[in-house]
C-alpha cells in the first residue's frame, strides 16, 4: 500500500485500503470454508495494515511539525476504543460469529466515506510528484539504495524486536492470567477494559511528549518503560501489583502511535509512506512468529518466563534505536535526502 500511496496518492491508497477492508471482512459472513475464511483474513489485514503507513504520512504532510505527535495520537487513541467495543460487542454476539465480522466490515463504511467526501489529497505529495523526474515511480528498492539501506534495515530490526514480542505476549496474556495467576474470566475481562483505558490515555501523553521533547526520546521512553514493566508483570505473583502493572504497561506501549510520524519523517516524501511501510509492516508480518514462540516457551517453562523474555527485546529495542538519528525539525516538504535535511544526530 506504501507503493500505491507514493505512486497515486494518499487519498487513492487510503481509499483502496478501507475497500479492501470493507470487502473481505463482510465477505467472511458468507465463507463456506475455514481456508478461505484465513485467505480473506490475510488480504483484509493487508488493507488494514495499510491505514497505518498511510496516514502517518499524511498527518506529517498535513500537520505542523510541532504538533504531529497529538495529531497521530488522536489518531490511534481510538484503537483501544474500538478494542474495547469490539470486546463488548463480541460478548454477545460470540455464537453467532460471522454476524461479528459483517458489522466489523459494514462499520469501516463510515471512515471511507468520510475519506471520499472530506479528504483531500495531500498538497506536499502532489508538489513533489511534479518536481520528481515527472512523477517517476517508487519502488521498495529505493529504500536500499543511495545511502537508505542502513536506515531502512535497522528501523525494520527495531519494528520487528517490538512487534513479536508485543503480539507474542499479549496474545498469551488471558492464558498467563487464568493459568499461573489463578484469574477468572470475570476478573481478566476487567483487567483487559482497563488496560485499554490507560492506553488510550498514554497515546495522548505521549504523543504530548513527542512533540515537547522529540519524537526519538518519547519513543525510547516507551519502549524502556515498556520492557520494564511487562516484566515486572511477568515476574510478580501478587494480583494486587499485576492490577497496578498492567495499565501502566498498556500506558506506556503506545510504539505504533510514535513510531508513526517518525519514520515518516526519515523518508523523503517521494518514498514516504514506501518506507514507513515496509519497515513497520516487515515487523507487523513477522509478529506472527510471536505467539507460536511464547507458546513453545510456556511449554518448556512457563508464560511468564516467555513475558519476562518479551521485556529484554524491547529494552534490546531501545538500544538499537540509539543509533537511528533525530529528525524533529524535518518538515513536512522536505523532500531532499536525510542527510542533506536538518536531521540531528543524537
């Protein structure tokens, strides 16, 4: 979706994505087999995934550079609401599955017209598409070429150690609970409202954050907060302090949310969303891994080794991101390579 975003458009790409997702998860009302039921969830989650990369440059082409970090928050505050009503609304609606997933498709109708009547495409794309070479394509290539490979590469890395272990983890979550804590459904269901609670607060605290102190040093404070506390979470036995732990953990995990008008801002803008995506998506693709690998350790040790395990690989996270550089006063038409831009090395 990166590719068709700096190819055709913001609005084009963001478009395509919400049809794809609109389509194929109300089309998982009529599937008449589980392998086509995972197909059309495959190709959905593509369009889905590709909301992300799209608008985190849109919000960098579209906002001032001293605000981008409460505008994307705003943005992905809104995740664990939808988390948090999809969760009710699946409590009654659970027999009846298929019927969950035609008002999940049927719902993102409201965003896409809300795109195709309100958006408008962003003014830095269609500037730079006329001084590029007429407009010449962009291709994931690029992105390891002229002097990028470096910055693409280790930003992927970064994606990766914190997509797998955070799908890893939380995917094992309510089994950590209910197996090795003695919670029951109840007590793991409003453990779980207010974990989305907090998260929904700490997007709009760090996205504050970002915009004060820089986007790299909120999104290292995320990440070492992060892995302290997952850890803690994993390690302590007392319900008391899993209950104080947890929401401060959801608080703090908010890396999609900073991440976002980061990498954005490390491309130029005729490669933008390309490498926004491919780099957060090469970790997003690759969290699949993350439950399979928790559930083998749960096996050989225990869930709560495997969380404790998931706190070291964002700490290692954190520390990798140290040698990425900082880039809060790139605006949003630079359109020049990273370094000829007024990135500052930290």
């Amino acid at each position: 979706m990166g590719y068709i975003a700096d190819n055709r458009g913001r609005k084009f790409a963001l478009l395509t994505c919400l049809v794809l997702f609109v389509t194929l998860t109300a089309a998982i009302y009529v599937v008449p087999s589980f392998s086509l039921f995972i197909f059309l969830r495959l190709l959905a989650g593509i369009g889905l995934g590709g909301v992300w990369s799209v608008l985190s440059a849109y919000v960098t082409e579209t906002w001032p550079a001293h605000q981008r970090g409460k505008a994307i928050g705003f943005v992905l505050a809104a995740y664990p609401i939808g988390s948090a009503l999809a969760a009710q609304l699946s409590s009654f609606l659970m027999p009846d599955w298929r019927l969950l997933f035609l008002i999940a498709g049927l719902s993102a109708m409201l965003p896409l017209a809300f795109v195709l009547i309100g958006f408008r495409e962003s003014e830095v794309w269609k500037r730079d598409r006329g001084v590029t070479q007429e407009g010449e394509s962009v291709s994931i290539k690029a992105l390891f070429t002229g002097g990028r490979a470096r910055l693409t590469i280790i930003a992927s890395i970064v994606c990766i150690l914190v997509m797998v272990p955070y799908y890893g983890a939380t995917t094992w979550f309510p089994s950590y609970l209910a197996r090795e804590r003695a919670f029951d459904a109840q007590t793991i269901g409003n453990h779980f409202t207010l974990m989305s609670l907090t998260a929904f607060l700490g997007y709009f605290f760090f996205g504050w954050l970002a915009d004060k102190v820089g986007r790299k040093p909120a999104i290292m404070a995320s990440l070492i907060s992060t892995g302290l506390l997952i850890a803690a979470y994993g390690y302590s036995t007392s319900p008391s302090i899993l209950w104080v732990v947890a929401p401060l953990y959801s608080f703090c995990m908010v890396f999609p949310g900073l991440f976002a008008p980061y990498i954005s801002e490390l491309y130029p803008t005729r490669m933008r969303t390309t490498g926004s995506g491919f780099t957060y998506n090469v970790g997003r693709g690759l969290s699949a891994l993350g439950p399979i690998v928790m559930g083998g350790i749960a096996t050989a040790a225990s869930f709560s080794t495997g969380i404790v395990i998931a706190g070291g690989l964002f700490l290692l996270a954190a520390v990798i991101m140290l040698t990425l550089p900082r880039v809060d006063a790139v605006t949003a038409d630079d359109t020049e390579e990273l370094g000829e831009r007024e990135a500052v090395a930290v």
